[in-house]
C-alpha cells in the first residue's frame, strides 16, 4: 500500500486536528491483560486500556496504533486526528493503546520508587507488542471487526510518542511494517552542551 505525499501533506494542513477531553463515540474502549514486568520474575498481571475507530475500516485496510504516551487516551485520541484521517482515507483502523502508567492503565497501585522500576521503554515497548502480536495471530480477541492477521501495521506519533512509533518499528519489524514518528525524541544525551 501506497500513500503519496500529497494526501499526507493535505491532510496534514486540513486544520482537523482539534483537542478534545472525551472519548469519542465513533471509539470503543477494551482491556487487555499485560504482566507487570516482561522481563523479570514478578508474575502480576494488570490491564492496559485500549481503543478502536473501525468506522472506515474495510477488509484489507491497514492498522494504524498510536498510543499517547504521557497523556490518556481521553486528553489524546479524538476523531480529529491526523491518524484517523489517515484510516479514512485508506480504510484503515485505529487502535490507540494507553501507556502503562498513564490514564486507566497503571500495573501498580501506587508511584513509589518500588513500583515505577516497572515503567521503563523496554517494558512499554513490549506492552504495545504483545498487542501487536496479536493483531498478527488472531485479531478476533483484540478487534470488533474481523481484520485480517495480515493487515499492514503502522505506528505514529508525536514527541515521546513519535520516539515510539519509531523504536516499535525498529525494534519489531517483524509486526511494524511502517512508522510515522513526528518530533520524535529517539536519541537521549545526556549533556548536549550545544542548547
């Protein structure tokens, strides 16, 4: 699948993109069931908030996940975004995918140093692809509408967001087929005496 850069550029000057504090009607919210830590030995389990737009979703149409990184979906994802005209344009689905520990989505119940040593990009990173994974092996248990395990699957987004889409796809190419990283911050120094 083809996007040319005029749609892109168009849609990215339409003005369409406006802020709302609600979760769109046209998006329903799901769960899924993630452990606290995929790399080491504690075993809990939490659940990860998650939504779909499938309303321009036909067969064949790719997936675009997006997740707003230090924000909620409710402050982030709305029916104005660059991502959902992008759906609307190549039949496309939305599944936006909040952050652990952000919004609804916290695998702790509290902010001590003991519980945020588990909010780390390693285990973001895998939270997004355990999803991802499943989009690829059986859609039925992530999606309302019957997609197909071999859509093409695209990241975006912006800042810390953006950074994200672009690790996913590095990370993951193997589910990533395509990144849309806006401002994203994917190199971290730590004294950039130049600013």
């Amino acid at each position: 699948m083809r996007l040319s850069l005029s749609i892109l550029v168009g849609l990215a000057v339409s003005g369409q993109c406006q802020s709302t504090l609600s979760i769109p009607s046209s998006s329903t919210v799901y769960k899924f069931t993630q452990p606290v830590d995929h790399f080491g030995a504690n075993n809990s389990q939490w659940q990860q908030q998650y939504l779909i737009n499938a309303t321009f979703y036909r067969p064949g149409g790719p997936v675009y996940m997006i997740t707003p990184g230090e924000s909620t979906l409710a402050t982030y994802y709305t029916d104005r975004t660059f991502v959902n005209d992008l759906a609307r344009v190549t039949n496309g689905v939305v599944l936006a995918i909040e952050h652990r520990y952000y919004g609804s989505s916290y695998p702790m119940p509290d902010l001590s140093g003991a519980s945020l040593k588990y909010m780390t990009p390693e285990n973001a990173l895998e939270d997004f692809a355990s999803i991802l994974r499943l989009v690829k092996t059986d859609p039925s248990r992530i999606f309302p509408v019957p997609v197909s395990a071999n859509s093409t699957i695209i990241t975006a987004g912006g800042s810390y967001s953006g950074a994200i889409a672009a690790w996913m796809r590095a990370k993951y190419p193997q589910l990533v087929k395509g990144a849309w990283a806006s401002s994203a911050l994917i190199k971290a120094q730590y004294e950039l005496y130049s600013y």
